[in-house]
C-alpha cells in the first residue's frame, strides 16, 4: 500500500467511525446513511474487482 492510499483509508476511517459515532442531534440517521452508503457500494465494487 502506498502513503497516498494509507492516508485515504486513514481519512475514509475517521469520517466513517465519526458519522457513525454522531449524536443524531448532530446529524441524523438518514443523512449519515445518505454519506455512507454510496461509499459501501464503491467498497464493494472495489473487493470485487481484487477478486478478478
């Protein structure tokens, strides 16, 4: 893994863990799923195209 790639897993971490972690005052359920979840879809897309 290159610095490049450690530090946008590192980035993509911490935003993820910090949504995930919000007071629902801070932010609500549905707009944390509306960040999240195309970002699971590019995760997935990206473990499936490791196994080509």
């Amino acid at each position: 893994m290159t610095p490049l790639e450690r530090t946008l897993a590192r980035a993509l971490t911490e935003v993820v863990i910090r949504l995930d972690l919000s007071d629902d005052d801070a932010i609500t359920p549905a707009a944390t799923m509306q960040v999240l979840q195309p970002v699971a879809v590019l995760l997935q897309d990206l473990s499936e195209q490791g196994h080509r």
